[in-house]
C-alpha cells in the first residue's frame, strides 16, 4: 500500500507566496501520512509530486498501492499541484486507474474533496466505484465567511480519527467514528469532516491486505521519558538518539492526541524546549513526546510526564482585620502547590518579628499557641516560605492583645433578623465557661452560659413578643455572671441591629444604581449600590425587556457599591433592569429601563484582563478555574456561558488570540 500525499494548498487560506511556502506549510501533514504509513506497511510513502508524468508512473507501477492522500486546490472533480503547472481531474484519475486495484484507503483533504463522492468524483475513480473494501475520508461543506473555522475544526477531527485508528486497531470505523461524533470537542469538526465506505472494517482489516516489512531505523528518547513534572515556564532538556540520519520532528502528545508541534530536530542530540501555555497546553498528568523521522520512524515517551501551573503559596488567614490573644490557641490557614514544608514567621509592622512554626505540603488549618512574649499590636503579619522562592505575606495586618477576653462578633455595623440564629465568637486565653449577654442600650437583657467560641445565640418566635427590636445592641462576653462588670470581660467595639422579619424597621433591599436612565458600556467597567438589611448574600441578574436575561454578579450583606465589568457577550439594548434578591423573600428591581451600549467595536471576547490582547495571560486566568462549575457566566472565565470551565473556554478565547 503506498500514500501519495499531493502536498498542497487550500482555497480558504492564503499560507505563501510560492509554491515551497504551500508545501513546507504541509510538512507536518506528509510527516503525519508518512509516520502512519511507514509503521503499518513497512516503507514511507512520497513525500511530493511534481508533474502528471511522475504521477502517471507511480500509479502504473505500484499495483499493489491502497491509500491515496491529496491536499489540493479544487473540489470532489478536480485539483491544481503546486510544483509547476500540473493539475489532475477525476477523468485523469479515472484513466490512471485503468488495469489496477482499487485504493483501500483514501485521505481527500482538499475543500470539498467529499461533496460528492459518486461517479465522476475523486473519491469514487480512486476506489474504481467498488466502497465495500475501501474507507474514503475528507473534508465537505467547507463555505463562505466560517470556512477557516471549518476547515480547522475537521482537520483536527481527521488527526484525532486516524490517531485512534492507529492505536485501536481491531475497531471498527463506525464505532471510532460514531465516538467522535458524540464528542463535544469534535462535533463541530465531525460536521464538515467525512468517512464512507464500509465502515465496519478496521484498520487491522486493511493492513491484512497487504504485507509488511519491518523498520530499519530505530529513534530513542532519552528524556523527558516518563514520569517528570514541570511547570509552565520552565526550560527542558530533550535528548534523543537515533540510528539514522534524517531530521526528526519532535511533537508533544496529551494522552494519545497530538497537541503541539514543538520543533524540527537533526536526528540525534539535544535541545531546550521553554514551557509555555497555548490552546492545546494546559496543566495535566498525561503528557509524552513522540521523535518522528522523514522515513515514518518514531519513538515515545515510555510514560507520561506532568505540565503544572507555577506553584502558588497563600496566606489565607490571618490575611487582615483578625485578632489573636497571647497564650491562646489560634488557627492557621493556607494554600499551597509547593512539594516542601512552609516557614511560618510573624512581621510586624513589615519588618521580620520572629519565627512561629512549621506547616506541612499542600494547604489545610493548623493550630498553635501564641507565644506570650509576643509585644501586643495592631500591624502583625504572617510570612510563609517553602526555602525555593515560594512564599506569600498577610494581605493586611492582623491584631495581636493582651486582653484576655476580645469579642469578635458581632462587632458592630451587623443587621440580624430573628425569629432565628446569630453567631457569636471570641478570642480569650482563658479557659472554662464564659457567658454571653445582650445588651440593649446600657442595659442587659439577656445572658447565655456558653463555653466554646463560636457559639450559636437562638431567638426563638415565642420569645419574639417579648423580645425588643433596635439599633443599639451589643454583646459581652465574660468569665463571671451578672449585670455588672466584674471579672474579665469584653464588649462589641459598636451597636449592631436586631430586627424582626414580620416587623420591626428593617431597610428594605433596594437597587439605588442603576435606578433607570443610565448607559453601560460592553466590556468596561461599571458600578452597582444597593441598600439591604438582609443578612445574606444579594444574587444581581440581568433583565431585558421585563424578562430574565442572565446571572451578573453577588453582593455582601448590608449595603454599598461594588464594581464589575459588563460581559461583552451581552447584546445592546435601552431595555435592561437589574434585579437583586436575597433567596429569602427580599428582592427588588430598577425602577426603570437603563441602556447596554455596544461602545468600542475592539472589545476582545477574551480578553479577561482587559489589556486590549488575548494572550498567554488571559489563559492563564481560563486555566486557574479549570473544572470548576456554575451557572452560565456565571465568571468571566465561562467564555462560552455553558457553566463548566474547560478546554472550549480555552478554544473561545483563542479564537481572539494576538
């Protein structure tokens, strides 16, 4: 069986001026027809065509050939070759098969090649009209304004086709075929992209039909060869050896799918190769390099290798506003993907105060006691450090007293609604039972024996009649019992509300901004301010024209103004409203309609850090949410609003890229 893969160009795509431009931007494409053929008949296949003679000979003396590739110019009737002047038509083809075998395996790869395949195609004189021993596959509908997008996309679903043909031998066609179909990342591909004939062989069925002779050559890779984890922007070493002296294209494979061609390679020795993200290089465990030679011979990894994201060290708390007192027990919380134990030192007005303790691996909460010798102060900070360059500091500071007893919530400024619960929390460095009052103004009015912080306080809807409502509320925490202060106590810094969901003065929840009459613009930056008493978390969704239209954003509890950046996915219009409620009954909408202009026509979806570019940098940001899953939109990162991050966000943004 031999392969003639007619190196040439696409209607769709203007790749060089010349005809070697065309073909080198079809080496890999050869490489791929050749690596395929070589390994399962034994001998490479050509690697160019120049004229009508060359070809004429090559079909009038190998009988024996089954497979026949063609990237050209043309349709399912004819192609132009780009080495001199040469064209072919399926009359021409029709007439070279005269006297010979039909192929078993055709590759038309030219826009069109598989419009048609009946009488008088391509497809059908190269398997001389007989499809119940053959397999033709190629692209079709490849058209108008979408036709790059198409060709890429069935192109891709072509490689993966014949890659899983490759590896999964004794299956048949249908059944690969039928997989790919139902595949969302070759769907779209599968559309444009065709295989006919008879698909219940396999590939094992055709190579049957013809014998094989065993390869000469042997390549080796040395490294990476298995089991190595790296992380984007690192340098590695690849080294190979091989005991022939042709070139060697060296590509990066994820699984058994090709990713990335990484360079053109003499056909022994090493080089460096600079780790960096792209649309088919994203963290992952299954990566491995396949070493190619012009002949078909090829060598992979033994075993997977790993690509990771830079490690990342956090702080996650004490990151700012918290409260530790000497001698008690506090908590330490991180996140980490450096392989070392983390140092734990304590900063103090941001310079180094002393070491406190040793984390482990990874990310988790620890516990430990503040050393007593520790000078009370309200500019602490942690700094943690793995020794290799990984380490990260509190956002803000963090207090550290002397008191014995600080109360921690509520603290004043909270809005809690009863009948229900409300947390109460402390710090102390004192052990036992403390007790919990409520003050009401000066007076107290309720006290609650209580021996762990946190601690839940319930109000119950019988007590609710005689329980007071206001503004002015505060608690403190104690060691001793009674109205008076004795003993070691702490109160609430300020007055907190308590109010009452079938009454009371509650602010109701309320959109203030945008109220009716302002312009948004797609894409930047705006500004939202509400009003609430609720004590829960205000979701804020988009709507137009009166009707539902998406997810946006969340809001804290209480009130103010945040800001967010209009999706540019959002259509124009002077009908939008914003609705915000709380899940428990408070909501509320613009009063009247605001408009979404469509404002700079350079708006780049993609562009998540809005630096006017698509770049490695917006990936990154795709790649940090990997897996994650949400509402539609429900972060920038979900390109596609399908509400699961993955490698289609990644291909959305790319379609942007540079």
């Amino acid at each position: 069986m031999m392969i003639i893969p007619v190196s040439l160009g696409l209607n769709s795509i203007c790749i060089g001026g010349t005809s070697e431009d065309y073909c080198d931007a079809w080496s890999y494409e050869r490489s791929v027809f050749n690596r395929y053929y070589t390994d399962w008949f034994g001998e490479p296949c050509l690697s160019t065509v120049s004229s009508d003679d060359e070809i004429e000979s090559i079909f009038s003396g190998n009988d024996d050939m089954a497979g026949y590739a063609a990237f050209a110019h043309g349709n399912h009737l004819s192609c132009s070759l780009l080495f001199g002047p040469t064209s072919l038509t399926a009359g021409e083809i029709h007439d070279m098969m005269d006297g010979r075998e039909p192929f078993h395996f055709v590759a038309l790869f030219h826009c069109g090649g598989l419009d048609m395949h009946g009488p008088g195609s391509f497809a059908y004189e190269l398997v001389k009209g007989d499809f119940s021993e053959s397999l033709v596959i190629g692209l079709y509908g490849i058209s108008g304004d979408d036709s790059l997008e198409e060709f890429r996309s069935a192109k891709e679903a072509c490689w993966h086709f014949l890659e899983e043909c490759d590896q999964r031998r004794d299956t048949s066609f249908d059944v690969i075929y039928g997989e790919m179909e139902d595949n969302p990342v070759f769907s779209f591909g599968c559309e444009h992209f065709l295989a006919i004939g008879n698909m219940s062989l396999s590939l094992n069925d055709i190579i049957s039909m013809h014998s094989h002779h065993p390869q000469s050559d042997e390549i080796t890779i040395l490294s990476p060869n298995g089991g190595e984890s790296f992380c984007f922007n690192d340098t590695v070493g690849i080294q190979w050896s091989s005991t022939g002296t042709s070139d060697i294209c060296c590509d990066l494979y994820r699984s058994d799918t090709w990713c990335a061609r990484l360079a053109v390679l003499p056909s022994s020795g090493s080089w460096q190769w600079m780790i960096e993200p792209s649309r088919y290089v994203f963290p992952g465990d299954s990566y491995s390099l396949q070493m190619t030679n012009s002949e078909g011979t090829y060598d992979r990894s033994d075993s997977f290798f790993s690509i990771m994201e830079e490690p990342v060290t956090l702080v996650v708390s004490p990151n700012g506003g918290e409260a530790w007192v000497r001698g008690s027990e506090v908590f330490i919380s991180w996140e980490s993907s450096s392989p070392y134990n983390l140092r734990v030192d304590l900063y103090k007005g941001g310079e180094y105060c002393r070491w406190l303790t040793i984390l482990p691996p990874g990310g988790g909460t620890a516990s430990f006691f503040v050393p007593v010798s520790v000078s009370p102060g309200d500019d602490y900070q942690l700094h943690i450090y793995d020794g290799y360059g990984e380490s990260d500091l509190s956002d803000g500071y963090f207090t550290i007293a002397d008191y014995e007893i600080k109360v921690l919530s509520p603290n004043g400024g909270e809005a809690i609604s009863v009948p229900g619960s409300f947390e109460v929390s402390w710090a102390t460095s004192l052990s036992g039972c403390m007790y919990v009052t409520i003050f009401k103004g000066d007076e107290p009015y309720v006290c609650f024996p209580l021996s762990t912080s946190p601690s839940m306080v319930s109000i119950s809807e019988e007590s609710l009649e005689h329980f007071p409502l206001g503004t002015d509320f505060r608690v403190r925490v104690s060691d001793t019992m009674g109205a008076a202060d004795n003993g070691n106590y702490d109160y609430s810094d300020g007055y907190f509300t308590i109010y009452s969901d079938g009454g009371g003065e509650p602010v109701p929840t309320s959109v203030v901004s945008p109220n009716g009459g302002e312009a948004w613009v797609r894409g930047s930056e705006v500004f939202i301010s509400w009003e609430s008493s609720s004590p829960y978390n205000l979701r804020v969704d988009l709507y137009k024209g009166g009707e539902y239209c998406r997810w946006l954003t969340i809001l804290p509890p209480g009130g103010g103004t945040a800001s967010f950046f209009v999706p540019v996915s959002v259509s124009p219009g002077d009908d939008y409203q914003l609705h915000i409620y709380d899940g428990y009954g408070e909501s509320d909408m613009s009063d009247s309609f605001f408009s979404i202009e469509s404002g700079d026509d350079g708006i780049l979806e993609g562009d998540l850090n809005n630096d006017s570019a698509v770049n490695i940098l917006d990936i990154i940001i795709i790649c940090r949410h990997l897996g994650e899953t949400g509402e539609g939109g429900w972060i920038p990162a979900d390109l596609n609003t399908d509400g699961v991050i993955n490698i289609l966000d990644i291909i959305t943004a790319c379609k942007n890229w540079g």
